[in-house]
C-alpha cells in the first residue's frame, strides 16, 4: 500500500512519515499542494492524507482539483481549524475523512485502515499463492495457517508478488513497489530479500528467471 501524505509543517510531516513507514506503509511526502497533481498522475496510491492550511496553494483547492481530474483515491484531511462548516466544506469537496490537529498516530492508523478497507476493491482483499495468505490492509501474513512477521520491505515485495501470482515480476518493478522517493537502493537489495522470502516459505515459493525476475507459481 502506497500513502501519498501532503503536509507544510516539518516536524509533523517527519514524524508521520516515519510512523507510516513503521506500519509497512510505502510512503511520499510533499512539502506542498502544487506537484500532488502530478505525483497522483505518475503513482498509483490508495490512499491522500492531505493537510488543508498550505501555502500557495490550500489544501481545499488541491482536493477540489483531484477530484475534478477523477482521481477516486480516498482522501484524509488534516485540519487546525475545527469548527463545523471547515468539516462539513472538506466532506463535500470529496474527502472520506479529517483529523483534527493535534491528534493521536494510534487514531491515525485507525482512520488510514478504516479508509483503505472501505475503499473495498480488488485491493482489500486476501492475496493468495504458494501456501501465503496476505491481508494488504491489516498488514499480516499466514503460511502454513501460522501468523508471520516480517519486515516492511519482505512484506512489500511478497505483495507485489502475490498480486502478480503466476507472472513474473522484474527487479525495477519489485524496487519501485517497495522503496519511497529518494530512499537508496543498494544494487543486490531485491535478491537479499527474496532469499529471505525463500528461507520462511520454501525455496520453490519464489521461481526466479534470469534477465526477467520473480514470480510465486500460480
Ligand atoms: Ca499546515
């Protein structure tokens, strides 16, 4: 799951950030409202969390204009302000939800799963193959009917692979789906993560073809 977050203030935009990404999230952050137009156009997310007091362009503008350009994402407001008619404004320019600053990251994560999972389509549900089972929403994967735990980036490339089961998956798109903007990536990092795949599901969960990619069997 790729969250797109829109926030002006530093602090908050770092510490979001990084709790996002605790939670397995792959997430990018801008600064302001001018290139989420652009970003939504390159990217697919599935979810915005967007802050309204911004400079330039507000925050208001931005949702109005995604969703005019019928961009369907879910959107979650942050806001200063709380009074009634700000709320009501957000809900009827297309947003799903809003939090009030200051708020708690636990109710954060609750209102970002609530929305992914009402979002409901083919991407809320259980992803399936090799004796996996992924629930991209709740973040958690079984083998063999025992929970597991893994890191973010394992879960991030078991997804895009149970997502493409019975194909195969190149080493760009596997990096691309699992690191945020401007994160490095160390040449041979993919393959240390499919060996530790491997290791947890058996060596035949993961067929590699050389030149082409990965692929979990159909
Ligand atoms: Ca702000």
């Amino acid at each position: 799951m790729r969250i797109l977050l829109v926030e002006d203030d530093t602090q908050l935009g770092e510490s979001l950030e990084a709790a996002l990404r605790m939670e397995q999230y792959a997430v990018d952050w801008l600064r302001s409202g001018e290139p989420v137009r652009s970003a939504l156009g390159a990217t697919p997310y599935d979810l915005l969390i967007l802050d309204l007091g911004l400079p330039v362009v507000p925050g208001m503008q931005v949702l109005r204009q995604l969703r005019a350009d019928k961009q369907q994402l879910p959107v979650l407001l942050l806001t200063a302000r709380n009074t009634v008619a700000d709320k009501v404004d957000g809900l009827d320019a297309g947003a799903d939800d809003y939090l009030t600053k200051p708020f708690e990251i636990a109710e954060l994560f609750a209102r970002v799963r609530a929305l992914l999972r009402r979002n409901g389509d083919h991407k809320a549900t259980r992803l399936q193959g090799a004796g996996i089972s992924l629930d991209p929403v709740d973040r958690q994967v079984w083998f063999e009917d025992q929970l597991q735990t893994l890191t973010a980036r394992e879960f991030a490339i078991l997804e895009i692979l149970l997502r493409n089961a019975g194909r195969f998956v190149s080493r760009a798109r596997l990096e691309e789906g699992t690191y945020s903007w401007g994160e490095e990536v160390e040449s041979n990092t993919v393959e240390v993560y499919i060996s530790r795949l491997r290791k947890r599901f058996g060596s035949a969960a993961i067929e590699t073809m050389r030149g082409v990619g990965y692929r979990i069997p159909d």
